[in-house]
C-alpha cells in the first residue's frame, strides 16, 4: 500500500507545470485612492507582501492552479479573491469598501479559505492582538471573549475552554491544525499553548467530527499560528506584560524575515506568577505557575508549493490548589516546591502543499511528546507519564470550478501511553492507541446565492492496553483492556446570502467520540478524589442541529444562533457515596443519553454620527440535561457581556488612542448536577485604556488595564477551586508593553 501511494505521488510530481507565476496590481478605495500598507496574503502558500505608497504590489514564484489572495487594510471589508494561473502574468486590481464595525475574517478552520460569511460552517474568530484583547495572567479567560465559549478554571495556569456546555475530552484543541495531545482529559490540566506566537484563534462551536474525528464531537480551537514576515523583510517584537493580581511578569520576543522562496522566525518566552488574590484580598495557596516556551518555524515556499517545520517546546510548572496544599503552604511565593504538575511538551510538525495543475495535496505530519509528573510533598514524585503521538493526513483538493470545492482525505494518529521511573501511583496503564480515517468534504454555490456543503467521514480506532499488578492481588490488579470502534459521522449545512446584509446559516451534524484511556482505565488518586473508569464505556453519539442569522450593515451588526445537541451515551466523570479506606472520595466515570440546547445573541453598533464610540452587546446560555431529569455538570451560567469604547486618532503623546470600559454579568445558576452546588450571580468590571507612541522612528504599543475593578468576591460555576472554598481572582492591574520593529531587505 505504501509503494502504490508513493508512485501515486511520484506520477502527479512529474506533471506539475513548471511555469512561474507573477500577480500584480493596486488597491484602492472606493473613491480610487491608493491604500498604502495593504497587507496581501496567500494562505495556502504562507506568503504575503504589503503594498507600497501607490498602493501597488507584486507577488512572485507563484505555482500554477487556483489559489485564494487575502487583501485586507485596517478600517476596510477583507476580500477573498480566486484566480487561477497559467504560467502567464496576471493582474489583479483591488477596491476595498470602508466598513466601521469589524470585517469579516478569513478562515481556514472550516474545510477551505474563506471569509466567515462565506463557509457553510459558522467560524468565530478571535483577533490576539496583545495591546487590545483582555490581559490576564490566564490566557484561557481571552478566549471567553467570544459568545458561547467559557472556561473551566483552577486559577491562573489551570483552566479548560468549554464551548456550548461541552469541554474537556468533547473539545478538540489544535496547534495551527495539529491535533494537540497533552493528557487534556482532567479539568487539572492546562490548556498547553501560550498567546505568543499566534495570530488568530478559530473556534468552530458544534460537531466539528467530519473534519478532525473523534473528540471534536463539541467543537474545536484551533490556533492558528502568525503570519511570516513579508517578502523582503525581517520583522519582529519584544512583548512584557507585568500582573499586579499574583505581582506576575510575562516577556516574550520573537523574530523573523523572508525573501522571495524561504521565511523562518524564533520566538522565545517565559511566564511567572505567585499565588493570585482572591477577591477581598486573601492569597490562594499554591496557585502559583511557571513557564518557559520556545517556538520555531522555517519554510520555503516555489512554484511546485509550499514546505513548512514547525517546531514548538514548553515547560510548564503549576501548582496544585488542593486540600494538603493549603494545609502546608502558609506563605505567599512562585517558586513550586510542593503539590505541583510539571508539564514538558515538545512538538514538531511538518505541513506541505503540491499544486498539481487544477488539483492540489497536502501531505501533513506532526510528532509529540508530553511528560507529565506530579509531585507531592518535597522531592517525592507521584505520577510520571509520557504520552508519544505520531500524526499525519494526507489531503487531496480535486479539481474544481469557481462555484466549487472537493477534497477528499485520509487521517490517522499513533499514541503511546508509558508510565516511567515505576513511581508511586500508577493511575493510566501503559497503552497504545490508533486511529485511522477517510473522508470527503463537497462545497457547491448555486446562484451566487446559495452555498451547499456536504461530507462524509469513517474511523476506525483501538485502544490496547498493559495489565497492572499481579493476577492474584484482587485489590491492585487491573486486567488489560483491548477495545475496538468504527464510527461514521456527516454533516450537511447552507448558506444563503439573502443580499450583501443578510445572511441565513444552518447545518445539521452527526459526530462521535470514542471513550478514551482515562475514561475506560482509571483507578487511582487524582488530585483531590479516587477515580475510577469503565471499561465498558462505548461511543458517545452526537445529533446537532444550528441554525444562525446574520445582518450587517456600515454601523451595525446582529448575530442570532441557536443550537440543538443531542447526545448518546454521554460520558462524564461523577461521584459516589463511597471512599476509599484512606477518605479519598471515589469519583466514576459514568455515561447516560443527554441533550445540550441554547443560543448566542451578538449586537454591535457604532453611531453614524458618533464614529469613535464602538458598543457590544452579547448573551449567551445553554441548558444541558440527562434523560432522567438531572442536569449536566460543568454547565455555564446564562452570561451578558457589554462592552463601550472610544476611540481617538490622537490623545496628547498617544496615536490611534483608546479607552473601553467592560461588564461580565453571570446569572444564578440554580440548574446544578447532582454532584454540584447552585452557584450564586455576580457582575464584574473591567476597564483599559492604550495607543501608540512614536519615538523617533520606534512605535511603541502600550495600554493599561483593571480587571474585576471593584475587586469583587465570587465564585464562578466552573470554577473547580470551589471544591476547596476559594473564590476566583480579584482585582488585577496590568500593564502591557510591544515594541515592535521591522526592517527592509534591500532586493539589490
């Protein structure tokens, strides 16, 4: 099979065209002046530029085929435009239409590049932009920002996204498109990925199944990485950020270039905080966190397409806010000594696109390593796991037309799971996992009007694992498990553009997830509670239906979506009335028909007559229930978000000035799990204030911020430090810092 494939690769290689290809033209308004500073970009090629002061452009060594061009300008509507070249020069003129509220973003999360309003499968998507977005020592909390998505939360370096009530194992994260694996099945665990380095963040909320399989039967985040540098430029930033909340520090720099074929970059940072303040004032014990990170890239890009390594390292150190932590940490630090997970993730990944004349393949793979330890008391080690995956697809774009898209694609991933240096406690056995797929995705406009699209998807996985223990001892003995799931999973939507303001979305999704290692094996101490799985635990299966309304105009945005989400053979872990002899409660991981159901509301204005305030306003609130009645845990509260800026071109030494003013109101939230406490509502206050300072030839970026300004005390449903009677943070100040600088290569 694998010599049939490489001939296979070898005889489309022999017939790409050998021709080069060169795009040039201008962008300008409406009113036909230039827009110096547009940024030209072609995803699939990893490849951009910038117009010039004439607002002209030139982009070369381009491959023959259909290729999509991303031209955006701050202020202005981006643009997707399709051209598909012969080996001849083309030119490509670009008017960009001013818009006042925010332009639709490109995607790549969805199946293919495209604007938000053009993809049958609604995207949000999450600017980083270190000087605007909220600043927080918890980078999980950013990402709050966007409607329907929450966080479960152990303080500032342990949190878990939720999307739509579901999260955990039902959320699927990604590293710019690689399936991220780093023991993200407890909510004890961090998310693993830093802000740094990341242009955007593209949250798909639904069943998401038919393109990444099992796992994103919820939804999935994928984080998608910086654009390179353009042509001919090396360019880069020094970040700080400094906390006042757990008197934490954050600096991170970063560099890269790129010529007419190769581009690279590095980008190095490091992250401390001590115990956060609770709202009111007193410390939270050992809430401290640690972290070091690296990230690398290099590519080049021809006329055959384009090659790119990635290469991404972190060490993250958090401690754990536990019962005998807060008995023995009596003192306020940073530095973990005790009751602490260290986490060491290296991932290396490599991504190619071939244009093969109307087709294009893209041939991925991607290899990581997480260790993971768990330390109790001073220089005793608990738990020490390393989980190796080894993943790789292969993605066939088949030829298509204007109004069409096909792809069809295979995926697959091999995991081990190993337990190491025979520590204490041995919570997951040694295992090996593998998982196979096919798939088809199919994409048709008809009328300009209406877009269609369709797909299917097969996998194929098993689970084997090691026995634990000796036959003959009932109480440590754990039998070795060796499972085996098929699973097909569809989705069909559309998208209809009533006229260029109104839009109509909706789509119908089955998806599934396989049970996965811990759910099927534990046994043993985690954290707080005795877990404990089952192995005969089977496939959770996913019905969802959406349905979404988009209007917008120059000033104004309206953005309704609702959703129902039934699910089959839900899996949660819960707990018992029982312990083990030394008082441990024993959790179990159980599994029960369900349903989730909810909505988002988005409105967005900006006065005609008042064109430097910006407002948003936005409700979220999902339900999520057993068929017996009772509810789901880990259900968010009914949430409202209200936001109001200003905005100035300039403000004594500030350009492009700004000051917001933000509300985060939480409902009660009395629709509690079984095994959960009714949670109480709060508001809290957020307020910042930044812009731009020119000195010399150097901007500088900088802004200040106040989060929970009235330091308020509360407790959030999600918050999982509620098991130990702590609230969440309270007030913190932050000050952020970016010098960013550029340099221009001389072509000559």
């Amino acid at each position: 099979m694998k010599k049939i494939f490489i001939i296979c690769i070898m005889v489309l290689l022999y017939h790409v065209a050998n021709a080069q290809n060169t795009i040039t033209g201008k962008i300008t308004d409406q009113n036909n002046l230039p827009l110096p500073g547009s940024t030209i970009y072609i995803p699939d090629l990893n490849k951009g530029t910038v117009a010039d002061n004439n607002g002209t452009y030139e982009l070369t060594n381009l491959p023959n085929g259909k290729i999509k061009i991303q031209f955006s300008y701050i202020g202005y509507i981006n643009r997707i435009e399709t051209i598909d070249l012969t080996g001849e020069n083309a030119g490509l003129n670009i008017i960009l239409i001013r818009t006042t509220v925010e332009a639709g973003e490109v995607i790549v999360s969805g199946g293919y590049n495209s604007t938000q309003h053009g993809n049958a499968v609604k995207v949000d998507v999450l600017n980083l932009n270190p000087v605007t977005i909220k600043n927080t020592p918890n980078f999980s909390e950013v990402l709050t920002r966007v409607p329907g998505v929450d966080m479960i939360s152990k303080g500032s370096g342990v949190s878990k996204p939720v999307i739509r009530g579901l999260s955990m194992n039902d959320i699927l994260i990604l590293n710019n498109g690689v399936r991220f694996e780093n023991y993200q099945y407890s909510s004890h665990h961090p998310l693993g990925i830093d802000e740094f380095g990341i242009g955007n963040v593209e949250i798909i909320k639904g069943p998401a199944s038919l393109l990444y399989g099992s796992d994103a039967i919820g939804g999935v985040i994928n984080f998608i990485k910086e654009k390179p540098a353009a042509v001919n430029t090396i360019s880069g930033d020094y970040n700080m950020q400094l906390f006042s909340n757990t008197t934490g520090m954050t600096n991170n720099f970063g560099i890269k270039g790129a010529s007419k074929k190769f581009f690279g970059g590095i980008r190095i940072g490091q992250k401390t905080n001590a115990d956060f303040l609770q709202g009111g004032g007193d410390f939270a014990p050992n809430s401290r966190s640690n972290e070091l990170s690296m990230k690398t890239n290099a590519g080049y890009t021809g006329k055959t397409g384009t090659f790119k390594l990635f290469y991404d390292y972190s060490n993250q150190k958090l401690g754990l806010v536990e019962d005998e932590a807060i008995d023995e940490v009596k003192e306020r630090g940073r530095k973990n000594n005790i009751w602490y997970q260290e986490f060491n993730t290296h991932l290396l990944s490599s991504q190619n696109k071939l244009f093969l004349g109307k087709s294009r393949l893209e041939i991925n793979s991607a290899y990581q390593n997480t260790e993971l330890v768990h330390f109790g008391e001073a220089d005793i080690t608990e738990i020490q796991m390393r989980l190796t995956t080894l993943s790789y697809e292969t993605i066939m774009h088949l030829p298509s037309k204007e109004n069409s898209e096909y792809i069809i694609g295979f995926q697959g991933y091999n995991q081990t799971n190993k337990n190491v240096n025979d520590r204490e406690t041995i919570l997951l056995p040694d295992a090996t996992t593998n998982n196979y797929s096919a798939f088809s995705l199919f994409q048709y406009t008809f009328f300009r009007k209406l877009k269609l699209q369709t797909g299917a998807r097969y996998d194929n996985k098993s689970i084997s694992t090691h026995a634990i223990g000796i036959q003959t001892d009932s109480e440590t003995y754990r039998a070795p498990v060796d499972k085996s799931y098929g699973s097909f999973s569809g989705s069909f939507g559309a998208t209809f553009n009533y006229s260029e303001s109104l839009l109509f979305r909706a789509n119908i999704a089955a998806a599934y997830r396989t049970p996965n290692l811990a759910e099927l094996t534990s046994n043993g101490p985690h954290e707080l509670r005795y877990e404990i799985g089952d192995k005969d635990l089977v496939p959770e299966n996913s019905f969802e239906s959406d349905l979404s309304i988009h209007y917008h105009v120059d000033n104004f945005i309206f953005d309704l979506a609702g959703f129902y989400n039934k699910i089959n053979n839900y899996i949660f872990i819960s707990p018992t009335d029982d312990t083990t002899v030394s008082g441990m409660n024993i959790f179990r991981y159980r599994q029960t028909d369900s349903f989730l159901c909810g909505g988002e509301v988005v409105l967005h204005f900006h006065p005609e007559q008042l064109k430097w305030l910006h407002s948003e306003l936005t409700f979220s609130s999902v339900i999520g229930k057993q068929v017996n009645g009772d509810y789901l845990p880990f259900i968010p509260a009914h949430k409202v978000n209200f936001e109001v800026k200003a905005e100035k071109e300039k403000l004594i030494i500030l350009h492009n000035a700004f000051i917001s003013l933000n509300t985060n109101t939480a409902f009660c939230q009395h629709n509690a799990a079984p095994d959960e406490t009714p949670t109480s509502g709060y508001t809290l206050f957020d307020i910042s204030s930044g812009g731009k300072i020119e000195l010399s030839n150097q901007t500088v970026l900088v802004s200040i911020s106040v989060n929970n300004l009235f330091d308020r005390k509360y407790i959030d449903h999600l918050s999982t430090l509620k098991e130990v009677g702590l609230y969440n943070p309270g007030r913190n100040i932050t000050l952020n810092l970016k010098v960013p600088f550029e340099v221009k290569l001389n072509t000559k």
